[in-house]
C-alpha cells in the first residue's frame, strides 16, 4: 500500500504533535516531517518527497498564505490543504488563488482531515460546508446565473461543469454524472479556464462561489 507522505506546518508545536499522533493511526498515511512556517515546510518539500503539506494559516515569519504561494510555485504537483481554527474570509480566497486544494477547520472530526486529505491528493477541491457557506454570504458579488453565463460566454455545459468543480469532483466523476468521457471533461476544463482567463481548478472554484454560482 502506497503511503500519502504529508508535511504537518503549524506553529504551534503542540498542535502539530497531535495531528501527528491522529493522522498516524490511519495506514496510508505517513507524516514525514513537521514546521513551524511557511519557509521551514518550502525547505521540507526541498528535501523530502512530499505529497500533501497540511498547513494553518495564521503563523509568524511566514504565514499559510504566503507559503501556499511559494510551496507552489516550485512544486505544482505538492498539495497544500489548508487547517485552521480561522474563518477569515480573506485568507480563505487568498490560499485557493495561490493554488491550495481545499480548506479545513481545525474542529473537524479527525474522519474528516482524513478523507480531505486523500481528497485533495487525487486531485479534487476539499471545502468545509461552514466555510462554503461563508463564501457565499460573505460574496461581494451579486449576479444572477443568466447574467453572469453571458458575461463570459459560458455554455449551460460549462456552468454545470463549474459547479461539479465546486462541489469537489474529479473530471473522472464529472464525465459521470454527465455522461461523458474523462476526455471530454478534461477539455471543457481547459476551455473554461481559457474563458475565465485564470490558471487551475482551485480558481474555478474561487470564482463559482463569488458568482454564486454553486446553487
């Protein structure tokens, strides 16, 4: 069995120990090192083969924001999932433009870390229902559908396409419930970024919920 080799970054040490004490009790999962910041989990992903950096935001020196952003830019195919005790919806947006794949509280079950984990890992977008919903309320942006379909030439396709990305599926699972190939999907992806002009799926999902359209 593969292990999901994970980088805990807190700054808390306490905090990070007993991540590592819970995430240890699940087979596939192997933490290989621990951090205090931004910069000290760059330099882990440096020097270690690393899958998953599991990072809180608010911290010293370097906060998650910032190290979602260099974490990145050197390694696109790390995954950084944020965990936090925050609900700062600056932050929030923040971290998924810099390319992190999702966004945790801290006060989830430890079920739920779990399975966001091995959800970010196969390439899907992990977002706490509470925090989702807090996007939603907290949008400064208020167009309808319709308005915004036609704004950026989006094909009703498309907008449900947006809205599975939002609700964290794969294009595996997408192809599904629209009966599609993978390979289908896979190019309306590309043709939707192209539209939106943004860089990955995490913006998709950032740009879903300031339109709402995840409804």
């Amino acid at each position: 069995m593969k292990k999901i080799k994970i980088a805990i970054v807190d700054d808390e040490k306490l905090i990070r120990e007993g991540l590592k004490i819970i995430l240890s009790t699940y087979d596939d999962i192997d933490i290989v090192s621990m951090a205090g910041d931004g910069y000290e989990a760059l330099n882990i992903c440096k020097s270690k083969d690393i899958d998953l950096v599991l990072m809180d935001v608010r911290m010293p020196i370097c906060n998650g924001v910032i190290g979602t952003k260099i974490i990145k830019d050197e390694f696109p195919d790390t995954k950084v999932l944020i965990l936090t005790t925050f609900k700062d919806m600056e932050y929030i947006q923040e971290a998924l433009k810099n390319g992190a794949s999702g966004y945790l509280l801290k006060d989830s079950s430890s079920d739920l870390i779990y399975e966001g984990i091995k959800a970010a890992v196969k390439g899907n977008i992990v977002i706490h229902p509470e925090i989702a919903t807090n996007i939603l309320n907290h949008s400064s942006i208020e167009n309808d559908v319709d308005k915004t379909l036609e704004e950026y030439d989006l094909s009703q396709k498309e907008y449900e396409i947006i809205k599975y990305i939002a609700d964290g599926l794969s294009n595996k699972e997408i192809g599904e419930k629209l009966f599609l190939s993978e390979g289908t999907i896979k190019n309306n992806v590309s043709t939707i970024l192209s539209k939106l002009n943004l860089r990955d799926r995490t913006q998709i999902v950032v740009f879903a919920f300031k339109n709402n359209l995840t409804k």
